[in-house]
C-alpha cells in the first residue's frame, strides 16, 4: 500500500482508535507458489494491541496456504468516499481540470497464523460471542461439541502495521474547504465519516 507522507497515521493511536470498532476485513493468505492468493471476507476480534482471533469453517482453502506459509494480511478499509472532479476546482482554478480522488482509511495487519482446534477454539468462539453479542444469553459454545469438528479458529500475531488515512493531507485549506462543504451537502455513506477525519487530521484556519 503506498503511503505518502501527508497520509500517514499520526500515531498508533489513530489507527488503533479508528479500528477498535471495526471487526470485518479481509484475510489475504499468499500460501507458497500459488498463481493467486486465497482470498477472505471475515469477521474478527483485535485485542488493540498486537493480537487477532477469528474462525473459519474446515473446508476454507486458506486453511492450505497458511500450512504453505503461515505469514498473511488482513486488510481492513472504511469511510470511504469518491471525491468528483468538480470539487476540487475553486478560485482561478480552471474549470473542468480538477483531478478527481478517493478519500479512505486503511488499516493493514502483517501477521503470522496460528491454526488453533480443541479447548482453545472454543475460547476463541467465546471471545468473539462476547464481542459480537454480549449480554445475549447465547449458550456456551461447548454445547456444539458435535459440530466444532467443522471449523478452525485462527491466531493472528501482528508483526507490523500499515495505516493510511488519506483525506486531502497533500491540498491546501481552500481546496479542503470546498470538499468538506461538499460533503457536507451530499451526505452519501462514507461522507460525513470522510469529512471527519480531514477536519480532525488538517483544521482549517
């Protein structure tokens, strides 16, 4: 992921605090000398630290690449919103001749994968029940013993962090104005969130 410098997180509490209420990504594990790699949408449960845990069913084809190479990616990208041409034209700008862009955040996880069955998958189920639900009154997972063949729980140790909030860092406060004022008026999913993170990472003066 290319990260310039005005994009970069501004410390790992942004990017901490910006992923502690996201528990959906996606699991990127390469395996060994595969043509493609194998490809997962997940729910998951970080710790805030250097720590994930997940569950995947038995029949998963990555369950094969991390026996390959247990090194994967998870991926994890939110508060997305398209910026049109039209908006980055002011003042003596010319119109018709404003580059359109994204604005997104991005949090990609390094990790090394640890298959985990037995006792310790039912602790990851349990982890992630109250995560997921807490206060439900869901029965302990244990009660599917019979079914818990089926599936596999996953460690993730992170051994490096890429975080990447890329919101206009690299234009000056008129161009920021006017796309923060836009969204404001358009109010698409993803575009209050947008205009959040570029008033919070560069006020206008």
């Amino acid at each position: 992921m290319l990260i310039h410098p005005w994009d970069a997180a501004q410390s790992d509490d942004e990017w901490k605090a910006w992923l502690r209420p996201r528990d959906f990504g996606t699991l990127v594990a390469a395996g060994r000398d595969r043509s493609v790699p194998v490809v997962v949408p997940t729910h998951f449960v970080h710790d805030g630290d250097a720590t994930v845990l997940l569950h995947l069913a038995r029949p998963n084809p990555v369950w094969r690449a991390i026996d390959e190479n247990p090194h994967v990616v998870l991926s994890v990208v939110d508060d997305i919103a398209y910026i049109p041409s039209a908006w980055k034209t002011v003042g003596e700008d010319v119109p018709g001749h404003g580059i359109p862009t994204s604005y997104y955040a991005a949090v990609v996880l390094t990790c090394t994968a640890e298959v985990l069955t037995g006792e310790v998958l039912l602790e990851v189920l349990r982890t992630q029940l109250a995560h997921f639900e807490p206060g439900s009154g869901v029965a302990d997972p244990s009660v599917h013993t019979r079914k818990l063949p089926g599936i596999r729980g996953m460690r993730l140790s992170v051994d490096a962090v890429a975080a990447k909030f890329k919101y206009g860092g690299n234009v000056d406060d008129a161009h920021r104005a006017r796309v923060a004022a836009e969204l404001a008026a358009r109010d698409r999913p993803g575009d209050a969130a947008s205009r959040a993170h570029l008033l919070r990472r560069t006020p206008l003066t």
